[in-house]
C-alpha cells in the first residue's frame, strides 16, 4: 500500500498531470489560473485510486494514464452540467432591473465607468495624458534596434503568441525582445515601475 503512493511522486505522473492540466487551461471556459488546482485534484484522485494499482497486471505509466484520462472525462461532464443549470445563466444588464435611488433602472445604466475600466482590467486615461504617451512613444521609437521595432509592432497587433506564430519563432523569444525594450523605455524613464 505505501509503495502505491509513490504513483503520485513517479516522474512520469508529474509530467503527465502537469500536460493534462495545461491542455484544460487551453479550453475558453477553464483560467489559467485553475492549473495548480486542476494538478492538485488530479493527484488527490491518483492517490484515492492507488489501491488498484497492481504491479504485476501492468505499467505504472498505463494506470496513471487510464485514471487521470478518467478524472479529466469526470471533470469535464461536470462542468457540462453545471452549465445547464439554471443557476449558472447570465444575466442580461439590460433585461435586469434594480432600484436605484428609488428609481427601477436596468443593472448596464447603475454601474460606474469605473466600474466597467475595473471588470475588463483597463485604466482611463485623459486626452492629456494620451498625448504625453503619444509623444513619448514618438521618442523611444527611433532608439530601438528596427527588428525590436517591427516585434513590437507586431505585438501591439497580434500579441505574443500571435507574433511568435507570425514570425515562427518560439514566445521566448519574442518575450525577449518586448524585455529589452521595456528596459530601453525604463532607461528613458517612460516606464512607471
């Protein structure tokens, strides 16, 4: 029995959840942010199932792939169906109507400005401050190195991994670049931290 939960310390089982668990955060409706959760559940399950494990019916590789392909297939049918719920459905932030100042308004017309820069992780900026970035934009433009110039370009476009797709290049590599030129903008003094 306490040979079984060495499973879950086995090299190959590190490797293999750490891939499962990133191909779910590839999925639009799991966040990046789940990854260390999903490894953990996948471990806890391992390690609930290690008691079937049978040395000489097969490989340790075989058993940890056929359960945690398991707890994905469990994992997934669950989100599946606390899709369906009715509890889990959005609501429209016009079609819902709050009291607001002892008035019923739709939820879209009760929510600041801020509010709104806040939930999608932007940041207001005045025309004057737009026009300060413009111009400081304009000067450490001609200073960087062309190709680190056309990287940026491109990353303001597509992003990163677009840009390493586009160029065929790895997102190091293109991580590389956007850092000398951060360091570049710091030196001139353009960079707030």
């Amino acid at each position: 029995m306490a040979e079984n939960h060495g499973i879950v310390s086995d090299p190959f089982t590190v490797t293999f959840i750490r891939i499962k668990a990133k191909q779910l955060c590839r999925r639009t409706d799991v966040s990046r942010s789940d990854l260390e959760d999903l490894q953990q559940e996948m471990k806890l399950y391992l390690l609930e199932k290690s008691h079937l494990f049978d040395p000489e019916r097969g490989k340790v590789e075989a058993f940890v792939t056929t359960a945690v392909n398991t707890w994905v297939a469990m994992y997934l049918r669950q989100r599946e169906r606390d899709k369906r719920r009715d509890a889990n459905r959005s609501a429209s932030l016009e079609g819902t109507h709050v009291m607001c100042e002892g008035d019923l308004l739709p939820l879209g017309e009760t929510l600041l400005e801020e509010e709104g820069h806040r939930l999608l992780q932007t940041g207001f900026v005045s025309d004057i401050e737009r026009c300060e970035l413009r111009q400081d934009i304009e000067h450490i433009l001609p200073k960087l190195d062309p190709a680190d110039r056309k990287m940026l370009s491109l990353v303001a476009e597509l992003g990163m991994r677009g840009t390493a797709r586009a160029l065929g290049i790895s997102r190091r590599q293109v991580k590389n670049a956007m850092n000398r030129v951060r360091a570049q903008c710091e030196k001139a003094g353009l960079c707030p931290d």
